[in-house]
C-alpha cells in the first residue's frame, strides 16, 4: 500500500513550515472538528494562520495531485 503525500509532510519538506507550525494547525483543525465546527483542510487553516501563503498551498496542492509521496515530494515547479 502507497503512502500519502500529506500536505503537512511537503510543507516542512520544502522549508514552507517547521514541524511545530504543522502541528499548530493540526491541533486547531482537530479542535474545530471537537468543538462541532466544519471541516477546515490544513493548508486553509495555515493560511488563515499567516504561516504559508496562498501561493504555496496551492503549488504543495499540487504537487499532491502528482501522485506517488516519492513524486509529490520530490516535484518542484
């Protein structure tokens, strides 16, 4: 069975985000589903965090589309 390219895992790959800062949002996307709020993908609630930009979610977005962890990690535009 393939792993998954986790969006969290490419983000602190590529320098965008530390392994703290992964967490944080994790936590808060857990913490929102606990409280009976909707759904937040964590590259949104990075986003909202000020911890990425639009940009790099959409090119990490991307590179999980790819499809292999191996290909998403390793691809850069």
């Amino acid at each position: 069975m393939e792993r998954r390219c986790y969006f969290g895992d490419i983000a602190r790959l590529w320098g965008y985000a530390t392994a703290e800062q992964v967490l944080t949002a994790l936590n808060i996307q857990k913490a929102r589903e606990e409280n009976g709020l909707a759904h937040r993908y964590i590259g949104d609630v990075m986003v909202d965090l000020g911890l990425i930009t639009d940009w790099q979610r959409n090119e990490i977005l991307e590179a999980q589309a790819q499809g292999t962890a191996l290909d998403c990690l390793a691809w850069r535009p």
